[in-house]
C-alpha cells in the first residue's frame, strides 16, 4: 500500500559495512583520500586502470606498506558515500549519473577514456570540467564473481 502520510527513512551515518580494514599488497602505499581496489589476490592497492582490480572505496588514512609482505599492513577503507574527485574525461552537465572508472588513485574517467573499466561509482554532481562528486555505494555493492574450489569424494570399493 502506497504511504499516505510522512515516513521517517533517517539513515545512519556511519553503519555496519560501511568502514573495512583490507590487508595491503607488499610494497603498496595508500594515501587517505585515495581510491582503493583489490588485486587478484584480493589485495588492497590504490586503485588504477588496470585488468583484474575491483574497486573497494576511500582510504580514511594513510597506509604504508612498502616493506612489508603480503598482508602485513591493513588499508582502512570507507565503502559508502560520495566523493569529490578529479576527472580524466571533459565534463559537462549530461554527465549526471553516468558511470565512471578509476584513471588513477584520484581521477576517474568515463568508460571511453580507459583501458579496463574498474568500476567506481556514478556521477552525482559536476563541480566543474575536470572535477565531479562520485557516489560509490552501487560500485562497492556490486562486487565480484566468486567461485568456490571444488572438491572430489571418492568411496573405496564402492
């Protein structure tokens, strides 16, 4: 039944889900404020147009892990909202809700303007020609395709 009176849909600002600590690759720096992905390996890196990255969110602070292994720093990283990034691709106002991809940790571009499309998020608004807000939420909810490893159960003299 369609709603005949005022509905509170507060949201909370903060919820689960929102904020994970993903462990880093070996070598990788992470620079608060700048996009995240995982690797293949499932990673944190900053994000970049390369094959086989997903896109993860924002880092809230900077992580370092250039000397370290595989894992041993965690990137701490907001997967919800929106934010002001840099753009590869000419904006103008019929860029409102188009999708756009990772250039680099700081700039995305429309899916014309890069080699590998990882994914970030839409255009919610156009501060100028080169520089928009990017909502995440639909990039970071759509996730990746899993497939768990299968396994063979033989019985002996069956």
């Amino acid at each position: 039944m369609a709603l005949t009176a005022p509905r509170d849909t507060t949201i909370e600002r903060v919820a689960l889900g929102d904020t994970l600590r993903i462990p880093m690759a070996a070598s990788a720096v992470i620079y608060q404020g700048g996009m995240v992905c995982i690797d293949a390996n499932g990673y944190a890196v900053p994000a970049a147009d390369t094959a086989g990255l997903i896109f993860q969110g924002v880092a809230t602070a900077q992580a370092d892990n250039r000397n370290g292994e595989d894992g041993d720093v965690r990137a701490v990283v907001r997967r919800r909202g929106r934010y002001r990034l840099d753009c590869a691709s000419s904006l103008d106002q019929s860029a409102l809700s188009a999708l756009v991809y990772a250039v680099d940790d700081h700039t995305v571009a429309a899916a014309g303007d890069v080699s590998n499309e990882v994914l970030v998020g839409l255009v919610d608004r156009i501060e100028g020609s080169d520089d928009c807000w990017v909502s995440v939420d639909g990039a970071v909810l759509a996730g990746k395709a899993w497939a768990e490893g299968t396994t063979t159960t033989t019985t002996e003299g069956a």
